[in-house]
C-alpha cells in the first residue's frame, strides 16, 4: 500500500460529505431554512476530518516529503495544493458564519456552500490524477513506508481516540439522511484496518 492510496480513499469519503453539503445548500434556498444540524455536522466534518486530518497529512508529511525529492513549492505543485487548503478553510469560516446568523444568510452559506464543493472537486482531481502519480514516481519503498507510519501517527497520536472512525460514520449518516451514495467503499485507515 502507498500513502496515496490512504488519501485518495479518505477523498471518496470527502466526495461523498460534499453531495451532502451541495444538498443542505440547495434545500436550504428551496425551502427558505437551513437545516442547521445537518449544516454543522457536515462543517464539523470538513473542517476536522478534511482539513485537520486529511489535509495535516498533506501539509506535514506528503508535501514536505515532495519538496524534499525535487518538487519546488513556490510556483510548484504543492504551493498550488497549499493555496487551496487555505482557499477552502475560507469558504468553511464563511459557512460557519453564516450559519450562526442564518437570518438573511442562507444565499451567502448556499454561496460559499457552492464555491467550496467546486474547489474541492478540481482539487481533488488535480490530487488523484496529476500530484499523487508524481508523488509515486519519486517515492522510494523506504519513503512510502516512512509516510504511511507518519500517517498512522496522526491517526493514533494527533487525534482523539476514534475520531476517524466517528467521521466515518458521519459521512455514511449524512449520505443516508440526504441520499447521497457511497463510493469509499472499505476505506482504509493507514493499513492498519478498513472500515
């Protein structure tokens, strides 16, 4: 197993809370309120199973690890990456702005709601299809291995015990109540399990 593998199956998980979000947003102009519950949970979600576990992967161990075998950040691959981490925390902030004012708000979540799936998905295709397959090219046996106990330590030191599995199951929940399929399948859980 490569450590691309762990974060593009946690981006089948991410696709699938996003068609959620793309929902809450749609039903939220549709019927004049947002489903509140629904909204925090899917920002709770983004913001600490995608942008603290999954983009904390990323940002401290695959990047760096990429800059070390030649990839230059600046004007390079992983600035871009990096940009749009920070462009999407913003459309998250917003969110969550939003949705504690609620009234009056609904066109400025459903906005940036919008926007942030949109980002994901050409971040998300530029990662599977463009940076990962680069990562692979450059990354020795040695490099994998090193990455995927790093990542086993996010999982088991950096985070509460059960966290991941918890967003997990949020993503399913969230899927169901909105009827949104699941692709992610067995995802796995830095090879250490699969759920």
């Amino acid at each position: 197993m490569r450590s691309t593998d762990i974060l593009q199956s946690e981006h089948r998980v991410i696709e699938q809370v996003m068609g959620c979000l793309e929902k809450i947003a749609d039903q939220a102009l549709a019927k004049g309120e947002l489903d509140e519950t629904s909204a925090q949970q899917g920002l709770d979600f983004f913001q600490t199973f995608a942008d603290g576990c999954h983009h904390g992967k990323e940002e401290h161990y695959l990047f760096p690890m990429m800059e070390s075998r030649g990839f230059p950040r600046n004007g390079g691959p992983t600035g871009v990456m990096l940009h749009e981490h920070e462009e999407g925390r913003q459309h998250v902030r917003a969110m969550q702005a939003a949705a504690a004012r609620q009234a009056g708000a609904l066109r400025y979540f459903a906005c940036h709601a919008h926007a942030y799936v949109d980002l994901l998905r050409q971040h998300i295709f530029k990662e599977d299809h463009r940076l990962f397959p680069m990562a692979n090219q450059v990354f020795s046996p040695e490099d994998q291995a090193c990455l995927l106990d790093r990542f086993a330590q996010v999982e088991h030191d950096d985070v509460p015990a059960g966290m991941h599995e918890k967003y997990l199951e949020l993503a399913d929940s969230l899927a169901e109540r909105f009827d949104v399929a699941s692709d992610h399948g067995a995802t796995v859980r830095c090879g250490h399990g699969k759920h």
